[in-house]
C-alpha cells in the first residue's frame, strides 16, 4: 500500500496510514528504477499538463504553501528517524537532527509532501542493509517541496521552484542516509523536476517511484506506439500509472486491465479499452493475445495462454 503524507511549512510529515482514491497500492515486490531527468520531464509532465490522473489525501489540504518567502534556514529540524533496524515502533519523531549539508550540485529542499513505498518498509526491517547507507536514517525517498537553497554548481533551479523527486538515485544500494520524512532534504539537481502546476504537493510526492517503477516496465519490454498491453492490479499506484503512460504517452493500441469490480469504471477512465473483473475472469483463460502483460502484483508466475 502507498501511504501519502502531506505537510505545511510549519509542520513536519506525520506517519498516517491513508488510502488515496487512485493510488492505494503498489509492487508486492516492487522493482524500484530511476528514470533519467529528460525522461522524468518530458513524460511526467506531459501527462501533467492534461491527463495523468492521480490523487492523494492531504491533511493540510487548504493551507497556503509560502515558503519561498521564508529565508532563514535553521541548523537543525524535525525528523523522523531509526537508529536501528526493525518494526514500525524503531521510528522516533526527532527535533534535534541536523539540516542536511548542500553539496555543489544538490538543491535544498523545504519538503512540503512526503511518500512511503513498500522500499521504505523493507528498508527500515533491514531487508537489505549489507548495501544500505550507515544508521541513523532519516527514510523516505519521494518528496515535494520548494527549493531554500542551490548549490554553486546548480544552473537549472532557484530558490522558490515548486519541484519534486524520488531522492535516491539508486534505491537499494546506498540510498540517501537523510531522506525526504523531514522538514528539509537534500537532492542532486539531476534528480529533480519542476512539479505540473495542475497537481498539488500531495500529488506530486506520490508520483515518483511509482511512475518510474510502471516507466521501467515499459522501456524493459520495449513497448511502442500500435503494441498491445494487459496490465494486472490496474487500480494500484503503478498500474493505474502503467495504464496512462501506455495509453496517452506510448500510443498503446489496446489497454486491458484487471480490476476489483468497484474499481472497474476507474481503470476504464485512466485509459482501459477493456476492464476485466479479476473476481469473475480468470485471465489464464482469455482468448485475446496481447504483445505485454505488465504484472504490477508480483505473484503471477503463468503465461497467459496462447501467447
């Protein structure tokens, strides 16, 4: 499940387990990839000048974000922080933790939204701590928020954007030891994008990983224009994201996509040609071929028959 956290500039994420109406699940194992900054920008943004669809509940919904305005950056800030690898009870809201050091090609950010992903669980558990960033860890990898500070060697953002990013540039394998579940985060200007002004802060921290994640699958099964597409789970995070990019951005000739039969009309608005009902269907029995199955669960191990 996706947890979207939100924020104002004067108060710092609070863990809330929530279920956004379009984005409520992800991978059950998920594959975690960054897209390179072009790609980000220019796919993204496309969707979000029109048609990417994607909601989250925000706790602070009606504040007024002012933060450009707001220029005196303080040393240290709230946090949530592990000093140790475990349960949910290892977190600890901490007001004491260094502001993150601005390196030459890195930006900082006053986050404004934050996203967890089922990455930030197995992290904090220690499913991969031979390769994880020293303890303690500040978690989170997706983030919005305005930029407070730029550094010397940053050409392409100021103080003021409205930007937004996935802060690691590679999940697994030391990611960033200060994340974004805080009131400041650092990030590399390669990272990071101007957020669609049609979608909020909420909105834009719950994009990141998940759209890379559906991106990725795309680009690895080399889909293009006039191909056809089954996706499966197509009402979570990125398989609804997987049946818009298919459709609006790669020019995807036929969309399909398995539902629970409340979330049938919500795939078909995203983009589906046809919405299946995985409760009354079994997919393993349709006779429809199609040139990708996107698995956006992790547990179908079978081929769909006859392809």
């Amino acid at each position: 499940m996706n947890t979207a956290l939100a924020t104002t500039t004067a108060t710092t994420p609070t863990l809330r387990r929530e279920t956004p109406p379009l984005r409520h699940c992800s991978l059950a194992k998920p594959s975690v990839f960054r897209l390179n900054r072009v790609g980000f920008k220019s796919g993204v943004q496309t969707i979000g000048k029109s048609l990417l669809r994607i909601s989250a509940r925000n706790q602070s919904a009606s504040a007024a974000v002012n933060v450009a305005a707001d220029t005196s950056i303080p040393s240290e800030m709230k946090a949530w922080v592990y000093s140790e690898y475990g349960g949910v009870d290892v977190l600890k809201l901490e007001s004491n933790i260094a502001v993150p050091v601005v390196n030459d090609d890195q930006v900082l950010i006053k986050v404004v939204a934050a996203a967890l992903n089922p990455v930030d669980a197995k992290r904090r558990q220690g499913k991969f701590k031979a390769t994880d960033s020293p303890l303690p860890t500040v978690p989170g990898y997706d983030v919005a928020g305005v930029v407070v500070k730029v550094g010397s060697a940053v050409k392409d953002f100021k103080g003021g954007d409205e930007v937004y990013a996935n802060v690691s540039e590679k999940a697994l394998e030391g990611p960033k030891q200060s994340g974004s579940l805080a009131e400041y985060t650092a990030v590399e200007e390669k990272l990071l994008a101007l957020k669609p002004k049609n979608i909020d802060f909420a909105q834009a921290a719950g994009l990141p990983l998940a759209i890379e994640t559906a991106d990725e699958g795309l680009v690895r099964t080399e889909f293009s224009a006039g191909k056809s597409i089954l996706v499966l789970n197509g009402a979570g995070g990125v398989g609804s994201l997987a049946i818009q990019l298919a459709k609006h951005v790669y020019g995807a000739s036929k969309v399909a996509a398995t539902a629970s039969t409340g979330k049938l009309e919500l795939v078909r608005s995203l983009g589906a040609d046809l919405a299946i009902d995985y409760t009354k269907e079994n997919i393993e029995d349709l006779t429809e071929r199609f040139d990708v199955v996107f698995d956006a669960i992790g547990k179908q191990t079978r081929k769909q028959n006859n392809t």
